[in-house]
C-alpha cells in the first residue's frame, strides 16, 4: 500500500485536529493518532493506511510552514475557513509545545542545583570531619597537661559553660532550608503541570467547538444551495 501523501488541506486540518486533542509526545499516542485517520481517510474505493511516525513528520512541516509564515504553501487548495482554522490550531500546538518545553527546562536546572547543593553539603561534612580529627589529635598529645590542671583543681566548683551549637547543626540546618527549597520548587512545577493539563482540556474543548461550528456551517452550505435550485 503507497503511502499517504496529504493531498487536500482537510487532511491537515484532521491531522492538526487531533494532534491539538491529544498532544501526542510518546511513538504509541502518534500510532494511536495515525490508526484513526486512517478509518477516517480510507473510503470504500480507496483504502489508506498512516504511520504514527508519517503523522508527526507531517505535523512538524505544517508547523514549520506556519512559523514561516509561508500562507500559500499552508492554504494549498483549502477553503477560506480552513485555512483560518488550521492557523489557530498551530497556534494552540506551538504554545502548548513551549509551555512544555520551559517545564521540562525548569526541571533540569532544579536537578542541576539539587545535585550541587548535595555535593557541596557532603564536602562541607567531610571538611567538617577531617577538622574534628585533627582536633581530637591535638587534644591527645596535650591530655598529660590536662590531668595535672585536673589534679590542681580538683574540689573547685565547676563552671557551667553555654553549650554552642555545633558545626554538624549548622549544616543540619542549611540542609532542612535546601530541603525546605526543593519542595516549594517541586509544587511549583506541579502547579505548573497542572496548569499545562488544563490548557490541554482547553484546547481540545475548543477543537471540538470549532469541528461543530464547520459542519454546521457546512450545513448551512448546502441548504443554501438546495433551496437555491429548487428557487430557480
């Protein structure tokens, strides 16, 4: 079987159509999309047969087209109507693309950053660590000082000395406020996500409205037409 090969703008618009419903991104959703054109593209005479990959190329070139700019190539032999038709749902398809895009941008640089305050958090503890070992080093070889002050005071009421906090809760701290950081960024971008899932609903609403609005326009077309004759 040739493959399909667009010819009229009405298959473009169905495309567009369904790619503003679903907004594919996954090789099955294009598949999905390719297996219902097919049903309705292929008539009794002649039977076609789409590819998920074929219906996303052609997508892309639409698009493509659409930022270009290029009308005359977009409109070929298409009506007035859809050709507009076919312009807004680019547009809702670029938009959501670069909503999407950004998301996944603002995901990766708040990895980026959480991977380097780890790392700079496990280097400060190490320091930390290697800081106390010398420490403790430093206070064996001067143990033998030590007693011989502890036999001289021995019987003096000791002082209550303020315990201040450690190096260890300082960075206990900085990690909650990291940690603190990375939650809030987290529901930001489900908020986001949630946000890019509404526009999808919105978009596919929207398609469906104007699908309506075309038959019934087409509707409209041809009852002007039949009453037309039957005047004449």
């Amino acid at each position: 079987m040739a493959p399909f090969r667009w010819p009229e703008t009405r298959h473009d618009l169905a495309l567009a159509k369904e790619v503003a419903q679903y907004m594919p991104e996954k090789p099955q959703e294009w598949d999905d999309i390719a297996k219902r054109l097919t049903e309705v593209f292929s008539t009794e005479v002649k039977q076609v047969e789409l590819k998920g990959r074929g219906c996303r190329e052609r997508m892309d070139r639409i698009l493509d087209r659409y930022k270009e700019e290029d009308a005359k190539a977009l409109k070929r032999s298409g009506t007035e109507e859809e050709f507009t038709e076919l312009n807004q749902l680019c547009e809702d398809i670029l938009a959501f693309r670069r909503d999407t895009a950004e998301l996944k941008r603002k995901e990766e640089e708040d990895r980026k950053k959480g991977e380097e305050m780890r790392k700079a958090a496990v280097e400060r503890l190490a320091k930390h660590r290697s800081d106390k070992s010398v420490s403790e080093s430093d206070s064996s070889d001067s143990a033998g000082s030590d007693s011989d002050h502890s036999t001289a005071t021995k019987g003096r009421p000791k002082k209550k000395t303020k315990r201040r906090c450690s190096k260890m809760s300082a960075m206990e701290m900085l990690a909650n406020k990291y940690s603190q950081k990375a939650e809030f960024k987290k529901e930001e971008l489900d908020v986001r996500r949630m946000q890019l899932e509404f526009a999808k609903e919105k978009n596919a609403a929207e398609a469906e409205e104007r699908r309506k609005k075309m038959q019934l326009c087409g509707m409209c077309t041809v009852a002007c037409a039949a009453n037309f004759t039957f005047a004449a």
